[in-house]
C-alpha cells in the first residue's frame, strides 16, 4: 500500500484478465438466455413456405390451393398464405408519391387467420376479416415499422393510396421477431389484391404452425404435399434455426473472448515479474538490512511470493466484480435475462491467483539470494 501506483499497475494484469472472462460467460449467457426466451415465447413449431421456380422466371407462385394441402399434413395445426403484390405503390400523404416510388413499400394479400399463426397480437385496431372481402371494403393493416413511419397514431381515422385506390387504415400489427420483413409491410385482403390490385389470386408465402416436436419433419414433407410430385418448386424453412445458430455464434464468440482473457492474464503475469523484478532492486536496502538483522533467505522469498499472492487474490476478487458489474449494465440496456456462472468465477479466480504466483517466483527467489553485502552496491 505504500506503493500505490506500482501495486495498481501489477493489479491491471489479473484484473482485466479475469473481468474479461467473468464478462464474456455472462454476456453471451445473457444474449443466449434472451434468445431461449424469445424462443420459447415464439415458438420453435413455425415453417415458411416459399414458392420457387425455374432460373429466369418471375414472381413464382404456389396453387390457390396451397393452404388446404398443407392442412392436409397430419401435423400441421394451422396455416395462413400471402402473396407478395408487386407493382403497387403505396403513399401514405398527398405530395410523398415520388419518394415511395423510388422506395416503394411491400404490399402483401393475406388470410384473415395470419396473426394467430403466427402467434402475434395486433397493437391496435383490427385484423382483416371475412368481412371485409364479402362486402369488398378496401381495408389495410399496417405493420408495426412502417405504421411508425408513415405517422399513424392509435385510434386515427386514416386513409393510404395504394397505386390510385384509397384503403382505409384498420389496425397495426404487432412486431414479428421471427420474420422482420412483415414489420414493414402493408396487408391487404385476398379478394382486393386479386379484384383492386390486379393480381392473380395464387399465394405465393404460407406461414405453418405445426405440432411441437414435429417441425423439422413437417418442414421435409410440405415440399410434396404441395407439389404433389409435380413440378413446383417449393423450399421451406424453419426461421427459430437462425435465432439458435444466433446462440451458437455467441458460443464460439465466449471462446474466443475466453482465450483473449487467459492471454490478457499471461501478458498480465509478465507484467508483474518484471515490475517485481525491478521493486527487488529499489527495495535493495530494506532487503539488506532485513538480512542483517537476521532474517533468512526464506523468510525474504515468502515476503515477495505473499505479494505477488496478494496481487493474485485483490486482482481475481476486482475483476470479477467488475465483469459482474458489466454484464449487469449490458444487460439492462439491452433488456436480456442476466446470466452469470457464478461457479466458474472461482476458477478464473484461481487462474490469476496461479499466474500472479508463477509470475512472483523469479523475484522471490532473486530477493531470497541478496546478500546485505550486495544489497549496498544495488542501493
């Protein structure tokens, strides 16, 4: 302590060393932890169906009766199409027609059963409904991202142009985690996609819910319920796969950000032999008159080792608690469950008590062979 600067610069080593590490469990644990929860909130049991083709064609689509053979599969519990309408400009001001033609907004035609498939509450108003389609009303859900741009407050009578046609603003549909493009879309029914909007009536999107434990099975299987052997191309994929390989990213990362931290302790323990190393030398005269008053070569060695033991312990115990306190503030920012492996702190603990001790061998033993003799040529 009477040191204080030189004590701090050997502290750094084991410190950021073993906060490094305790930080890098916790965040990726954290981030993996609020994936398994946005998973299990969501669901791992969704399937999106895509319509393929052949090289060169254009707006490939599946048959208009798509959503009954995938019904079709034991395993299927629900379905809902869309179709991707192309060529439809949707302006939601008078004046802003040049801007969303250069940026044009996706239109999609979509089933009235859409948000309970996909598992998502609309955030207002309401969903398209059978209804609308009966007595042809020209009604429009937006999306969460593009009802935040276009200004649409809750509550608020609202009309849009899609191409030279006015559709009337019925509801927002809550945030989809597993398929962000539906975020900034715009929904409209089957029937004025087909009748206002010029389409063809054919899906060319299915959103499928299936049992649980049955999704990658049920996924190899649509391709041939739809297609029936024929000649469709149909690709299917399981979107809670890219929130888990999400998870196994974060793996590989806490192992590179392990092995960053363990070189971090390495340089560290270099840092504090040789700093060591040169605290022998300015303490040259304590440690002669020391030996001149009696004490042995051992009891000298154990002084410098029980320093450097101490660097190791002070070090360890601060650099756990500043990666516990990192991933604490991380994890409040970015809202995810906060994990932290408490049992495996004690062994980064314990690595830098280790290398703080290996590191303070040389000079314990350089201060041990001092000479009180030698000690006033050094001093």
């Amino acid at each position: 302590m009477a040191r204080k600067v030189r004590t701090f610069l050997i502290l750094l080593g084991p410190v950021i060393g073993v906060a490094s590490m305790v930080g890098a469990v916790g965040l990726t644990e954290s981030a993996k932890g609020a994936l398994q929860v946005q998973l299990a909130k969501l669901g791992t049991n969704l399937v999106i169906v895509q319509a393929g083709g052949t090289f060169g064609s254009q707006n490939p689509t599946l048959p208009s009766n798509a959503v009954s053979r995938v019904d079709a599969v034991s395993t299927v519990t629900s379905a809902a199409a869309t179709t991707n309408v192309s060529g439809v400009v949707s302006v939601p001001v008078e004046g802003a027609a040049n801007y969303y033609e250069a940026f044009p907004v996706p239109v999609r035609a979509a089933d009235d059963n859409l948000p309970s498939v996909l598992q998502v509450p609309l955030i207002n108003g309401r969903w398209l409904t059978p209804a609308d389609s009966r007595l042809h009303l020209l009604s429009v859900v937006l999306g969460s991202g593009i009802a935040s741009q276009y200004g649409y407050l809750p509550g608020e009578t609202r009309t849009i142009r899609l191409n030279n046609t006015n559709f009337g603003v019925v509801g927002v549909l809550g945030s989809v985690p597993l398929d962000p493009t539906l975020d900034n879309a715009v929904f409209v029914t089957q029937w004025a996609a087909e009748h206002v909007l010029g389409t063809n009536g054919k899906p060319n999107e299915l959103y499928v819910r299936t049992e649980n434990g049955t999704t990658e099975a049920t996924a190899n299987a649509i391709p041939t319920a739809i297609s029936l052997g024929g000649p469709d191309q149909v690709s299917t994929q399981v979107p809670s796969d890219v929130l888990s390989a999400q998870a196994q990213a974060n793996k590989t990362l806490q192992k590179v950000a392990l092995f960053a931290g363990l070189l971090v302790l390495t340089v560290g323990g270099l840092g504090i032999a040789n700093v060591m190393s040169i605290s022998v030398i300015q303490r040259s005269a304590e440690i002669g008159i020391r030996r001149a008053v009696g004490h042995s070569r051992s009891t000298i060695g154990a002084q410098f080792l029980l320093e450097s033991l101490f660097v190791g312990v002070l070090g360890g115990a601060l650099g756990a608690l500043i990666g516990i306190g990192v991933v604490y503030l991380v994890s409040s920012f970015e809202h995810w469950v906060v994990e932290i492996g408490y049992a495996q702190i004690p062994i980064w603990m314990g690595l830098a008590l280790l290398v703080s001790v290996l590191a303070g061998l040389y000079p314990s033993i350089k201060a041990a062979r001092l000479e009180p003799l030698e000690t006033l040529r050094l001093g």
